[in-house]
C-alpha cells in the first residue's frame, strides 16, 4: 500500500454548464500535467450540471422519480434506495452549490460517468489516471457526513484481505478495505464543502490498486438479501405488522430459525397449542377459558407477524 499520498484540488473551475466538457475543463485548469496513476476525484455535483440535471421542479417530485424504495421515514425525512441502489437521505437531491430555486439529481450512471471522464481524459493529456465521482453521504449509527465514491473507473474499488496472515499470525476474514470511499474521503478534507472546488488531484496511490479494467464503484452496493438493516427499526415493524404486500428490505432469514419456536416464546401452553403442517399452522385452544381465545389471538397475530419477518408463506386457522 502507499507510504504516503499527495492530494491538491483544481482551483478556478467557475460554473459547470450543461453541455460543457469536463474533462477539457479539468485539464484547463491544472496546475501541473497529470502523471500516469494520478486518481482525479470529481464531486457528482459537476458531473450532473454537466448532464442537465438541474431543475426547478417540486423536491418531492423529484424525489419520487429517484427512489425505488424507503427504507426509513421520520417525518418530512426519506432515507431511500435509488434506482442505482444507493441509500441516501432525499435520493441525495441537493439544493446547495446550485442556483436559488433549484434542485439537481445525482448522475444516472456514474460508473459510466468516471469511464467516460477517464477515457475523454486519456485522449486529452495521454495518460492513464483513474476517476472517482463522489457524494455526501451520513453513515448509520453515526453523527455527520462523509464523500463516498458513487462512480469509479481505473481504480479498485475496494481490495479484499481475506485468507491473508497479519504480522501476529491471525488469518483475517471480511477484512475489505473500500478504497474508493476512502479516496473520496480524502479529497473531500482537501476541497472542503464552501471553496468551490469540485476536483482534486490524488497522486501515489499504489499500483496494485489501479487497474483499467477495475469494476465500478457499484460494486460497493451491498445486496438487498445481504443487507441486515435494509429497512429502518421502525419501518420495519410497521412491514411486518401490517397486511399489504411486504416491501422489499428484510434480509434473507437464516435456514435454522423456526418460525414456532419465535412464536411461542412466553406463550402459555396451558391454554393453546399450535400444530405446522406444509405452510398451515393451526392455532388450537386447549382450554375452558375466555382467556384462552385471548391468548389464541395474540399466538396467531404472532406467528403471521414472524411470518412476514422471515419471508416466509403460511395460512394460519385458529379453532
């Protein structure tokens, strides 16, 4: 890995329009030609004035045309997964660094957004650096905002330890550093957020983590069966409470959890039993009780509930 990086931003770029090349723009304005291996880390903000994505239309228009679904609302605040699988607070539509009245989107594809720059690039100064687009995102269970690579070409997008021997001898496991969130980190403390400055320069990251055939930073998208929190704590009970259609978001449940045991648990036995059969499960009352038709309700609300959670189909009869 690199001993040391050196990261400057491209000073005097002014307003990106739409139509403008980007690329001629960068290389306009460098202070210095780039060098082979250089990573040039440009904010999606330029990427998408570029592309005409800037418009004057309803936030929540516009917000709606971006999601693909909510993973978590409070109030006026819609954490989504866009249709790029991104999860990012309002689809990661922004109001600043943009003309008063107006909103813009993130790029459509910025993976091919870095490929194009990178290439267009390679022409102008016939060297091959590597592209990351990058965007603010928070983090969860954590406080403020970071850059993250949202598009990335020439560069590995994150570079796998495992089965690798530390220097005390431990094998490591799911040990991935994310290389293009941690490029997009650095360059964000380089221009900051008020300067104006939508590019910077990276220079000396190591060899072995450029490759021109590298994937995009898509690939740092996380799968939605994969995903343990791809709903928030309370959407995700309203989910499983309720009775539409379960939305998209619950993990996929591991093979040796058992939908009866769950639903028994803290249920008095004395006063109903519950039989499984083939995806039918029969709620019985045992006893001469008011009480246990109570207890019969709350058993059957229970297992069609952890039904849901588990994504799995069942019909449940209460007798």
């Amino acid at each position: 890995m690199s001993a040391s990086l050196t990261a400057w931003a491209v000073e005097g770029i002014g307003e990106i329009r739409p139509g403008d090349d980007l690329a001629r723009i960068v290389v306009d304005h460098l202070a210095e030609p780039l060098l082979a291996g250089d990573v040039v880390v440009v904010t999606s903000k330029v990427v998408s004035k570029a592309a005409g994505l800037t418009s004057a239309g309803e936030r929540d228009d516009l917000l709606d045309a971006e999601t693909d679904r909510v993973v978590a609302r409070r109030g006026p605040t819609r954490i989504v997964r866009t249709h790029g699988g991104l999860t990012l607070a309002a689809a990661g539509i922004d109001a600043s660094n943009v003309a008063a009245g107006t909103i813009i989107a993130l790029p459509r594809d910025p993976d091919c957004d870095a490929r194009e720059l990178r290439d267009r690039l390679l022409d102008l100064c016939g060297v091959e650096v590597g592209v990351v687009v990058t965007d603010t995102a928070g983090r969860a269970w954590r406080i403020g905002q970071t850059d993250i690579a949202i598009g990335s070409a020439g560069v590995l997008p994150s570079v796998s330890f495992d089965g690798v021997t530390d220097a005390y001898g431990n094998v490591l496991a799911v040990t991935a550093p994310a290389v293009a969130d941690e490029i997009a980190g650095a360059a964000d403390l380089v221009a900051g957020k008020l300067g104006g400055l939508p590019v910077v320069v990276v220079r000396g990251l190591s060899a072995e983590l450029l490759d021109p055939d590298a994937p995009g930073a898509a690939s740092l998208i996380r799968d939605e069966d994969g995903d343990l929190f791809g709903l928030g704590s309370r959407d995700a009970v309203l989910a499983a409470a309720g009775r539409a259609e379960a939305p998209r978001g619950f993990p996929a449940p591991e093979p040796d959890l058992d939908l009866l045991a769950l639903a028994l648990e803290g249920v008095d036995d004395s006063l109903v039993s519950v039989h499984e059969e083939a995806g039918a499960v029969t709620v019985r009352v045992v006893a001469e009780d008011p009480a246990a038709w109570v207890e019969a309700g709350r058993l059957a609300e229970r297992v069609r509930i952890l039904a849901r959670a588990l994504r799995q189909d069942v019909t449940i009869t209460v007798t």
